[in-house]
C-alpha cells in the first residue's frame, strides 16, 4: 500500500513535505513519540534542500551549507499523531540572517484540517574547520528566499 499524495497542498508561503510515519516511530500507546517528531522534521527539509542542490551524497556536502548545527528546538503538541501513514509538515523561514536561520512548522493531517503539533528551529551555519559561525553561500540565500515568510502588512 503506497502512501504517496500525488498532489501536494497550495500555501500562501513555505512549503509542505508529506513525510511518513512508520512502526518504529511510535510510542507504545500507538501514538507518534514525542522525540520523533525532529526527526520528521528533517526528513521532510531534507528533499526540500536536496532537490534544489544543497544536500549530503556519498557521504559528501554538495554544498557548504549543509554544514549546520541546531542551536534550538521548540514543539507544543495539539493533538496526537495516532498510527502509521502520511503526515503534512508544513515548514518556512521566519528569519534567514547572515549565518543563521529560524524555521517555523507545524505538523498537520494531510487534508490540512488537524494542526498535531506546530514549533521552531534555528540553526546556525558553521565552518567545518573552526566550528564556528560561517555566511551562508549564495546558493542557500537564493533557496531561503523561497521559504521565507513575507512581512505582515502593515494596517
């Protein structure tokens, strides 16, 4: 049985990666375990990134900016993720600075109506020699700029 949402969800900003939940996440009440879900979280920015040219292949960067540490990680759970199947990460950038950058996401039912869980993690981008915080390539501004929020409008 495939799992595959053939069209994915319009949104006004960011992007939504349907990510699938398998046994082995869940907790023994049937219900995705909490630490699971920063994992989801990554298998859905990871095609994102890839797919636009940024990712780790045989081992190697394809890009310097992979090269990142998660500086924090909030969650607020809203209603429990039961059983196996697919499940929508809605995910984009609230903040994208010179060597760091902030994502929002919220992790909803594929039709869109059930918000599970919703949250933020920063990053920060990192120099592989001196571990400490680098510029952001040109590359991953360009991709960024997809994922960022736009500013609210003022009334």
């Amino acid at each position: 049985m495939s799992h595959a949402i053939a069209d994915q969800p319009t949104v006004e900003f960011g992007h939504v990666e349907h990510v699938t939940v398998h046994f082995d996440d869940l907790d023994a009440l049937g219900l995705l375990h909490n630490a699971r879900y920063a994992v989801l979280l990554e298998r859905a920015l990871t095609p994102y990134w890839a797919a636009r040219g940024v990712s780790f292949q045989g081992g190697q960067h394809s890009a310097p900016d992979v090269f990142h540490a998660v500086r924090e990680f909030t969650i607020t759970y809203r209603a429990p993720i039961t059983g196996t199947g697919p499940v929508a990460v809605h995910f984009w950038l609230e903040h994208f600075g010179t060597s760091s950058a902030e994502y929002a996401y919220q992790f909803r039912s594929v039709d869109g109506r059930v918000v599970h869980a919703e949250g933020r993690r920063a990053i920060v981008r990192l120099d592989p020699a001196t571990l400490r915080p680098a510029p952001w390539t040109e590359t991953a501004q360009a991709v960024a700029a997809t994922l960022l929020r736009p500013a609210p409008t003022p009334a």
